[in-house]
C-alpha cells in the first residue's frame, strides 16, 4: 500500500484531510547557512467528498471553520515560504554541516513565537483567504539507504482574512518519500 500525502485541519468539515496536489522542498545557501524553503498545495477540498447542503435551508455553523460552503469558496491550500513575496524560509545548519545524515531526525521549530507582524512568518498561507500560519513544527526522517524523507510538518492557523490574529487551529501535513534538496554550488 503506497501512503498518500496528506494535510489535516483539525475540526474542519472533513476529518480525514486533503490530498496534497503539489509538494517542493527545496535548498538555498545564504550566509554561510543553508536554508529550506516548503511549498505545499493541497487539492481542492472537497475532491474526495463532496458535502452537499440542503438548498432549501441555511444552516447556521459555530464559525466560518466548520463551514463547508466557506472552505469551497476558497477551494484549496496554499501552505508556502516561497509563493509569495517575502516569505524566508528557515535556517537549517552551516553549508559545511549539510548531508542527508546531517538532517535525518531533525526537528525544527519555525515562528515560535510568532513575529508580530503576520507579513514577517515565514511561511504564508491561504486557506479560508490570505490567513496566517506560526507555530510550524517540522520533522525529517530518512528513508534507509536513500536520499527521500518523511516529513511531518504541524503548526497554527489564524483566521487573520477575517480579522482573527490568534492561532487556535491545528493542522498538520504528512508527506512520504519526498526526495532531499540539492544546495547550489
């Protein structure tokens, strides 16, 4: 059985996730040290299953989260430090520290805290509309023998398109057999 890659939002209309439709992991060499950068996008969300509403009624949801309606009006996530502007991605280790071996079992924490300026995060996201996202927990696991990784990436979700800055929603993306960046020479 081959594992799909997935994002999950916590308590959003379906509770077994997205496929994810487009996943780059890349490298760069920036004073010394080499950075990643991640872009994810999933598929639309309701591409496994659609919710269908009753026409006739209006349902009143607790919050634009548990929606259906609200999140196919936005269609899919975009999840990036790369896809827009100035995202920076994060620092990983010295250019001469750099291998495969180097990265398996790395951990790293990204905007925890948060800058006070969601523009400043180093990823950028739309999801429900330009929101924002901190709080990223990202893992690296070495595939044996090879030069692919697991990856498990969680972090925080503020609805800052509507005007809510505090990051109260969960989610959390597992990609499998994602091939390690190359740094430039």
């Amino acid at each position: 059985m081959t594992l799909q890659d997935r994002i999950h939002f916590t308590g959003n209309p379906w509770p077994e996730g997205h496929p994810i439709a487009e996943f780059r992991w890349t490298a760069s060499v920036r004073d010394g040290m080499v950075w990643f950068d991640l872009h994810l996008r999933s598929a639309d969300y309701d591409a496994e299953r659609e919710i269908d509403e009753p026409e006739d009624e209006e349902i009143d949801y607790p919050s634009d989260w548990e929606a259906p309606n609200v999140w196919n009006n936005y269609h899919r996530c975009t999840l990036s430090s790369t896809n827009w502007g100035d995202g920076n991605g994060f620092a990983v280790c010295p250019v001469s520290d750099f291998s495969p071996a180097r990265i398996d079992g790395l951990e790293v924490r990204v905007d925890e805290p948060p800058p006070e300026d969601t523009e400043d995060n180093a990823f950028h996201i739309y999801l429900l509309g330009h929101d924002a996202a901190a709080h990223h927990r990202i893992r690296f696991d070495r595939i044996a023998g090879t030069d692919r990784f697991s990856i498990a990436w969680t972090g925080k979700i503020a609805l800052a398109y509507t005007g809510d800055y505090e990051y109260k929603y969960d989610f959390a993306a597992h990609l499998h057999d994602v091939q390690a960046p190359r740094i430039p020479a």
